[in-house]
C-alpha cells in the first residue's frame, strides 16, 4: 500500500469516527465521501425579506454539502476533486469558497485537508463571505414572457459581482434548485427541524408529573418555550377537548397564555378527538365573526356569510331564505315576528338594555310590537299573582273579599278558592267536613279562632 492510499484511509477513518452519519458519509466504493455542514450563527441572528418589513429570528441555515473523490497522488501532489452545493449562497459566493479551499489545499500541500475545509465550512465561512446579521433574502418567482422566462433578481446580481470582480463562475459551485423559487420557506422548515433535533437530545423536567424526560417526548409551547411531557399534555389535551373547551388548550403555567397549535394537538390526540377539535375550533371562530350566521333548520346548521346592510341569508347547503334578525323565514319588509318561547327573554333583554339596544330592538321588532309584548307580559304577571283558574272553564277568577266559597263568572259553577276543587253539592259542606283540607276555612280567618257551622 502506497503512502498516499495510507494517508487516505487514515483520513477517512478520523473523520467517521468524529462525525455522525448526518455530517460525514462515506462513499463505500471509492476514496470519497459527502459532507454535510451547518453554519455557526450567531445568537439572535435574523432573516429579512428584501422589499418587506418581514424579518424572521433563526438558529440555523440550510446545509452546505461538500461532495468529494480522493485522487491516487492525494495528499502528496493532488488535491481532492470536490463540488459545493447549497440552497440559499449565491453562485457567486459559493465559488468564492471554492477558491478558498483551493487556498487551503495549497498552504496545506502534502498533508490531509478534509478536516481543514469541514471546520473552515463550519465556522468560518460566513465571515469569510462578509454575511452578518440581519441576512437580506429576495423572495423570488418565475414569470414566464412569451415561453422565455425573465432573469431573476439574484442572477442579475451575481453577474455584476462576477463581472466586477473579473471571475468565471466556479463549476464546482452547483447551486441547488429552489422549489418555485421561493428560499423562505425552505430556510423557515430547516431552521424548525433543526431546533427540533436540538430540543429532542435535551432533558426537561415536566412541573406536572416532575418526571425528567428527553425532549423527544416532551412538548414545547411555541410563544412561551414552557416545556411539559407528551403523557401530561395528551390527557390534558383529550379532557379540554371533550368536554368542548378548545380555546382552552393553553399553557398550564399559571397565568401564561401561550396556546397550543394545531399541528400540536394533531400529534397528541387520536383521529376522532382531532376532528372534533377542528371542528369545534371553526364552528367558535365563525361565532366571533360578526357577518356568520347560522342557517336556523336544525338538521342542516350551515355557516352562512352575511351580505353587508341585507337582513336576508340564503343558506349555500339547503338553499332557505331568512331573515337574519329573526331566523324565521325571509318576509320582506314586515317586521320580525316575536316567537313565544321567547317573550320572556326578550322582555327581559330589553327592561335590562341601553337605551341604544332599545331602539334596535324595537326597530327589529317594531316599537308598537315591543310595547304590546310589554303591557301583556305585565297582565299576565299580575294575572299569575292575583287571580285562579276555575277548574270547570279555566276562566280566570280574582277574589276582591268575601268568603272562600267561590262562584265561576262565566260557568255559574261553585269551586273552593283554597283547593281549586269543585264543589257542585252543597257548596258549605266542603267547609264543615271534618276530612276536607278546608274544614273550618270558609272565611279568611286564622285557624285560633272559633268558627262553627251547623
């Protein structure tokens, strides 16, 4: 075995026993491999939208991936045959840090330099490339001029850098297509996912149950960074969700009003439950919104959208038409019907209101119609605490004076103000039965004093 294919192996064995199989691969055919490398930010490093007040706080940037073939004279004479791709580097850039690593080859000629290019990639790259916080990205998508398709804004750009600094494209710099030419989201989902790795290798303590677990079992709230078991936080979740408080799925610290998001609860509960909580998650955000309504058939309840200054909705699933106010069906210019189950709770909503809620209900209803439903509503009251219905007719009766022996106005017939029972035979002698509840009670007297019949 020659020196070189010596040195090579020895290289490649360091690096897989340094890095795990996410940072370093190696190529099991041949003398080469791939590697992976994640820039070191700065705390507090920030993304902004070119044109825009967007601005996003990240921990990570998308990976630079460095492919490479070892060459037989390698390290002696050769360096090794590489590629550099990324996402979010411009061209231009990326062949700026190939020149770098040809640099590095070149201090370096005659010993192994791969471990040298992967910490320069790792931590030293972004200065190197002039990149500090905040980073400025152009958010970017194709528009097509006749079947060709414009320059985007960053070409453009990495020519005139190009141009200005007299430099050819490095073809070793491969740039990574961006799906629809969009680099945000991309950047947002790697930066999440790679948090997620960070946290899952973590141990918490969950100030539930006070049990310490990994964070890959464990839920964090997003606004907040509290921090709670999956155990705790499923059976929190299924309670809240059954018993249909799902505005409630917020953080248990006390006073935090930190809320869990939905791809949150997804993970946690089961199909049904989640359908349930979507469900009633919709149905309470259209209950907020002013212009919905519901369609008011019970077997059919669909959401309907209000058209401005118009009191009729017509329901999208069974085409009704009603009104608004009332939720009866549509009639025009008349005025809404008051319905009379709910007399007492309209009465009641309009003794209790403002002024100004008095004037719209009497203009939903009618003011001659509020009025009436008043002054019947307090006949019927004083009805209900002054007068008996005849157990013949069920004419109502008042009792001015005089004894408890009554007669019906309407029937003629005689019936016990006391009892309400029906006394169609000698109507004294329910009064002296010593087994009537009424014995003694012809008169509205106490019981102390003598009364006697004959």
């Amino acid at each position: 075995m020659s020196e070189d294919v010596e040195s090579q192996q020895h290289e490649l064995l360091a690096l897989t026993s340094i890095y795990d199989d996410d940072e370093f691969h190696r190529d099991g055919l041949a003398q080469g491999g791939e590697m992976h490398i994640c820039s070191e930010l700065p705390p507090d490093f920030k993304i902004v939208v070119k044109g825009t007040e967007s601005e996003y706080n990240i921990s990570f940037l998308p990976l630079l991936t460095l492919n490479f073939q070892l060459p037989p004279e390698y390290p002696s004479f050769s360096s090794p045959r590489f590629t550099l791709s990324t996402t979010w580097l411009t061209r231009a850039q990326m062949s700026s840090l190939c020149r770098r690593l040809d640099e590095l080859w070149e201090e370096n000629q005659g010993s192994v330099v791969l471990f040298t290019w992967f910490q320069f990639l790792k931590e030293e790259a972004l200065d190197f490339l002039g990149i500090q916080s905040p980073l400025e990205i152009v958010r970017e998508s194709k528009v097509s001029v006749q079947g060709s398709s414009k320059s985007s804004e960053k070409e453009v750009v990495e020519e005139k850098l190009l141009r200005n600094l007299s430099l050819q494209p490095d073809s070793r710099a491969v740039p990574t297509v961006v799906p629809h030419g969009d680099i945000l989201p991309q950047l947002l989902d790697f930066d999440e996912a790679q948090r997620q790795n960070v946290f899952d290798g973590k141990v918490f303590c969950c100030t539930i149950c006070f049990t310490e677990k990994l964070g890959s079992v464990c839920l964090c709230f997003k606004e907040c960074q509290h921090v709670f078991c999956k155990a705790c936080m499923t059976e929190y979740f299924q309670i809240q969700i059954q018993d249909g408080n799902v505005q409630c799925l917020s953080c248990p610290t006390p006073k935090c009003s930190s809320v869990a998001t939905p791809l949150q609860v997804k993970q946690l509960v089961d199909e049904e439950l989640f359908a349930r909580y979507e469900r009633l998650l919709l149905q309470s955000s259209l209950d907020q919104m002013e212009d919905v309504v519901y369609c008011p058939r019970k077997f059919c309840a669909t959401a309907v959208l209000m058209e401005p200054d118009r009191v009729m909705a017509i329901c999208s699933n069974c085409c009704y038409a009603f009104c608004v106010r009332c939720k009866l069906a549509y009639h025009a210019m008349a005025r809404c019907r008051i319905p009379a189950d709910q007399l007492c709770e309209l009465k009641d909503e309009y003794l209790s209101t403002s002024e100004e809620g008095k004037k719209l209900l009497e203009k939903r209803f009618g003011k001659r119609a509020i009025q009436k439903m008043l002054e019947d509503s307090l006949s019927a009251d004083w009805v209900d605490e002054n007068c008996k219905p005849c157990p013949y007719c069920g004419v109502n009766i008042q009792k001015q004076e005089g004894c408890n022996k009554m007669t019906c106005t309407s029937c003629r017939k005689y019936f016990c103000w006391l009892c309400l029972l029906p006394i169609p035979k000698n109507p004294y002698g329910h009064f002296s039965n010593p087994n009537s509840n009424c014995y003694n009670r012809l008169f509205p007297v106490d019981l102390d004093e003598d009364v006697f019949f004959d």
